[in-house]
C-alpha cells in the first residue's frame, strides 16, 4: 500500500513516539534495579558487619521469645502437677522460690522466700511439683527460712522400705542410703522408698532401692536409694503445711 510521504512520516513519528513511551519506564525500572542490586554487592565492610549483627540481633529475640514460652508452658505443667497433688492429698502447701545458697561446698542447703509470716514452721517438709520430698526446714526466720535438702550430710530421716521394712534415711554428697534395716526383711532393689507425715497416714515418696549393702559384720541391711527428685535443686518448692 502506498502512502504518501507526509503521512508516512507522521506515522513513523507516532511509531517511534509510542515505543519510546513503552520502552522508557522499563529502561527506568532496569536501571533503579540493578543499581539497587549492586549497592547490595557492594556494601562496605562496616556495612555487611552492621547487617550481620542486626540479623543476630533480631535471631536472638527470636529465640528468647521462644524459650520463654517454653518456660511458661513447663511452669503451668508443674502447677498442674503440684495442683493435683494437693488435691489428691487433701493437704495446705505453701510454695516458695528460692533466694540464696549456702556458700559452702559440702554443704546442701538453700535459703527460700517465705518464713513465720507466711506459715512456715521448723521441721516442716517440702515437695517439688511432682510430690517428691526435697528436704526439710531446719531454720525459720519472718522473712526467709532455711531448707536442708535430701543430700545434705546433716539430713536424717525415719523411712519406710518396700511394704513395712525401716530404718534410718541419711543424707550424703556420694549419695542417699537407709540404714538400720533388719536383714530379715523383704527387701528388693526397686521397693519404694517413703516416710509418713507426722500428721496424717498419707505416705511421702522418696525415691527406689537401688542396691543391697550385706555387711558380714552388722546385722542390719542397708540400702543405697535412687531420689524419685534426681537430688537435683527443684525450680519450685512447696512447704507442706
């Protein structure tokens, strides 16, 4: 098809007008993306290390986060658990945290937040979440008390072994052991090892027998006790009241 020469020149004019309002904003766009791209390749070391740390920065909270609802999740657990302990047993408990520890190193002995305002009294026993006992009150102040747990050496208690068989429950750092069992006793390694509150028959659970201890020279059994506690310092302590 012919056209004359002055249309053709506009219609070239409107061509090479179109393309270019097509072409331009992508040229733009190209342009703004690599020279974004490069500055990225580019960052100076001060930068890249300001950029590393902010991101350690932000992976850190990230995993406080975290383990603080992990935290919250096992709180609630040992609530739970201490809860239906209670009810169970139908006794008054007094939770208490944990405040110091006694500096010396053969020592088990720590010093929590409640004391004779709150109920506390001397001789009384506490429990971890789970009902296991952990040691005893040996002092009382209005404040604070002191708590000598199951492996301190000074710690003493009477202990029932299996069905009916007792003796006397010590503490120690190598470990716990019963002693002044008769060794006509029924006692087999994995018997219960418990004592009964003062004031009520429920029974208080220690631990397990682990081993026999047959001494040719006594005429009492001994037993090496497994804590149900693990010996180890419980998060939460509740006073049995």
């Amino acid at each position: 098809m012919y056209l004359p020469s002055k249309i053709k020149s506009k219609y070239l004019i409107f061509s090479a007008c179109a393309l270019i309002v097509l072409i331009l904003p992508l040229k733009i766009f190209l342009e703004n993306f690599f020279l974004s791209f490069s500055r990225r390749l580019l960052l100076s070391p001060h930068q890249y290390v300001l950029k590393v740390q902010e991101l350690e920065k932000r992976t850190l909270v990230y995993s406080l986060r975290i383990r603080q609802l992990e935290h919250l999740q096992t709180e609630n657990e040992r609530l739970r658990k201490i809860l239906g302990f209670k009810k169970e047993k139908k006794i008054n408990l007094i939770g208490a945290d944990i405040i110091a520890f006694d500096p010396s190193s053969w020592r088990r002995v720590i010093f929590i937040n409640v004391g004779k305002t709150s109920g506390v009294s001397e001789g009384s026993y506490a429990v971890n979440e789970e009902g296991y006992l952990v040691g005893r009150i040996a002092e009382v102040r209005d404040a604070y008390s002191r708590l000598i747990l199951l492996n301190d050496p000074d710690f003493s208690v009477s202990a029932f072994v299996g069905e009916g068989s007792y003796g006397l429950l010590r503490g120690g750092l190598e470990g716990i052991r019963v002693l002044y069992i008769d060794d006509s006793e029924a006692v087999r390694i994995g018997d219960k090892v418990w004592m009964k509150m003062p004031s009520s028959n429920f029974p208080l659970y220690i631990g397990e027998v682990k081993r026999l201890i047959q001494n040719a020279e006594s005429l009492f059994l001994e037993v090496d006790v497994k804590l149900f506690s693990d010996g180890t310092i419980p998060n939460k302590i509740f006073i049995l009241k």
